[in-house]
C-alpha cells in the first residue's frame, strides 16, 4: 500500500479516536447541539486532511507554486494535531484507567470500586484534556499568528586565554536558519530584525546558513533588506542543507543556476560566503582566524570538508569555525580540533518547546535527535553556540522557542 495512504489512515483513525472522546463530553447536550458538534468535527477534520493529502501527493511542486497556500494549511493541520494530540493523550488515560476498574472489580467483586457513576469518566481526566488541548491550542494559534515575529535577543560573554588582546570586547551577533521562502512577502515583519541587529553595534556577523527552502528566488525580494545590515569588520556566511536547491524536483542545470544565482544573493547582501576556507580578521597587527564550510550533517548533506578548510592554517592562531549542522562539531571538533568557538544553526529548536531560564529549564523534542540543540556549550576547550533560527520550516511558527538573534562578546581571559 502506498506509504502515503498508509499515514493518512493512521491519522484518520487518530481523528476517530479523539472523536470518540468528544462525544464523551457532548453525551448530555440537546440532540441538535451534539449533532452540530459533530458534523462541524468531521467537516473540518476530514477538511484539512483531505487537503494535506493533496498538498502530499505533489509536495515539492505545491510548496514551490503556492507557499502561501502552503504555509496557511500546514499552520492549520499543525494547530489541530497538537491541539488533538494533547486531549486523545489525556483521553487514553481516561480509558486506561475505565479498563483498570473494570479488571480489579472482575477480580475483587467483594471490595468496592469506582463504578463511573459518582464521577463519571468523561467529566475528569477527559475533562482535564479538554481543559490542557484549550491550551495548547491557544499556544500554537499565537505561535502561528505572533510567536514566529517574536525575535529575541540572546547573549553571551565568553573568555578565552588565547585570545588576541588587540580583540578583547570583539561584538559578534549571528542569524542563522532565515528560510526566506516561508516568510513570503511578511517584509514589514522580518524588515524589523535590521534595527535590532545593527543597534547591537557588531564588529561581525555571522550568517550560518539555510537563506532559503528549495530555491534562490526565494531570497531576492529581500537583498534589499539583509544588505542594510552593518558590521564593523565585515559580514559572512556559509550554506546550509537547504541552501543546495535540492529539495524539489528541479532539472539539475536548473539546481546547478539556482545554487549559482544563491551564491551572487550572498554578496549582493554584502556577505563573503566561505566555501570550505578561511580567511584572517587583523586588528592592530593581530590576526585571528575564521573558518567557513559547506554543510556537513548526517542525515543530510555531507559536502563539506574540515581538512581542506582548515589546509595551511597554523595551530597556533584563534578559531572560529561557520558550520551549519553542529554534527560537525560532535564528530568532528570536540576534543579533537583545536578550534576555540563554532557557530551553528540548522535545528531551530524544533521551533517549540519549554525555556524558563531562571529555572534552568531548558526542553524540546529535538532533545532526540540532537544532544545539544540550541544556546552555548562546551566541551574541554571546544565551545559550540548554536542558533534557534530566525526563520521557521514546516510548522509556521515558534512556540515557546523565540527567533534569535545571538550577541557573542569575546573576551581574553586574565
């Protein structure tokens, strides 16, 4: 059976099942208020799901025709799958719990046990999940409409021993995942990152890859916009996974002019793209070096190459290296590479999740998948920041994981 079909039967009878768990709650309503629950249920429900499955069976050519069409439905069928996903969780609970009863009194028909009439089950746990689904809808309804333009500022200080002097207070702000395919004509919104990055007063910027989704069209309504940004030292960037135009099903001349026509949008916005090099920063007759590569991840593009970004650099000088994937730096830089600072990006945080950091509360599903996802760490003399995005892909939106915006200031250490 087609693999398509396959997830949309499974989904469906996901639907059921929360169904199910609604005509628990409407049980004592008037016939004509549980009839209209009902129908309006299905009707979206099979509504949305109906049109999922034809933005699926063509989804390259749909995301690259219509992404505002794309964007709109896809911020739907994510607001009801997570809003749906909370309640059947605590519904299942419900049921679980039915089934328990009903064993135990099987077994012990001398000892009393809850029999569901003097609270009965749809008026608690199943109760609580519509209480929790209400707000988790909310949740992914403001992360759609507001959360995705909610930029936020993050900042660290870092010391280093070997540092040069002449770099002490060095201000750098990094952006990294922009995905400007998905922001589509939202210029007044994104046009508001601009103020914010240059009022920081960097020295450098870091740009650390995925500018679009599938094409470099994509970026060039926004040259304009990024090619206002300022820095002191200079601007630079690398590719992300997204950035090599396959994801769609372009010829692969197309791909080839695509990536080629990306590669000029890079400096038309005042950026030097490092490709698999390194270049200098020199003040005051101190040099400290920077290192750019193509993507390297697993699981997606394995293009770039450490060794030859790193061919006739000495090991004596400062690093830091623009990679993409901070797979790079678990495999390849921790504890081998004498590469003080990596700028990363690509994870996005999942673009949802938990941060409360007075509590130190930091969680989001991409836990799974990446060991670190988002902010700094360290490991021995190997320090990896990475960025949350400040673009979104897939799900249109943020919650509970801000758009960032990173000031890195270095510092030598006394």
């Amino acid at each position: 059976m087609n693999r398509l079909i396959i997830v949309f039967i499974i989904l469906f009878l996901f639907d059921a099942y929360a169904y199910k768990g609604i005509s628990n709650l409407i049980g004592n309503l008037h016939s004509n208020w549980k009839n209209t629950i009902k129908f309006s249920y299905w009707l979206i429900s099979l509504g949305v799901l109906f049109k999922l499955y034809t933005i699926a069976s063509d989804f390259r050519a749909y995301t690259i025709e219509s992404p505002a069409s794309f964007r709109f439905w896809s911020g739907i069928f994510f607001v009801l799958l997570f809003t749906k996903l909370f309640f059947v969780f605590f519904h299942l609970l419900d049921d679980i719990a039915w089934i328990f009863t009903k064993i135990i009194a099987y077994f012990k028909t001398d000892t009393q046990v809850f029999d569901g009439t003097s609270i009965s089950r749809s008026s608690f746990i199943t109760k609580v999940g519509l209480g929790v689904s209400g707000i988790i809808f909310g949740s992914y309804a403001y992360g759609v409409l507001k959360g995705r333009y909610s930029f936020k500022i993050f900042k660290e200080k870092i010391s280093f021993p070997n540092l040069p002097s002449a770099f002490n207070g060095l201000r750098i702000v990094q952006i990294s995942d922009l995905h400007l395919g998905s922001f589509i004509n939202d210029f007044d919104e994104v046009s508001r990152v601009v103020p914010m990055i240059n009022d920081l007063k960097p020295d450098l910027i870091f740009f650390t890859g995925d500018m679009v989704n599938v094409h470099s069209d994509e970026a060039e309504p926004w040259i304009g916009i990024f090619s206002k940004l300022k820095a002191n030292y200079g601007k630079y960037s690398i590719f992300g996974n997204h950035d090599y135009c396959d994801y769609s099903n372009y010829p692969q001349d197309a791909r080839k002019k695509s990536i080629s026509r990306l590669k000029e949008i890079h400096h038309e916005m005042g950026f030097n793209l490092l490709e698999d090099e390194h270049v200098f920063l020199e003040k005051e007759n101190q040099k400290i070096a920077l290192i750019g590569m193509h993507n390297w991840g697993k699981g997606f593009h394995e293009i770039g190459n450490l060794e030859n970004s790193l061919k006739g650099l000495e090991d004596n000088y400062f690093k830091m290296l623009l990679s993409h994937d901070p797979t790079l730096w678990e495999e390849k830089v921790k504890g081998k590479k004498n590469i003080d600072l990596t700028f990363s990006g690509h994870t996005h945080g999942m673009q949802m999740g938990i941060e409360i950091p007075f509590l130190k509360i930091k969680w989001s599903p991409i836990k799974l998948r990446y060991k670190r996802w988002a902010g700094l760490y360290k490991y021995e003399k190997n320090y990896i920041y990475i960025n949350r995005g400040l673009g979104f892909l897939g799900f249109p939106g943020r919650v509970g994981i801000a758009p960032e915006i990173t000031l890195i200031e270095l510092y030598k250490e006394d």
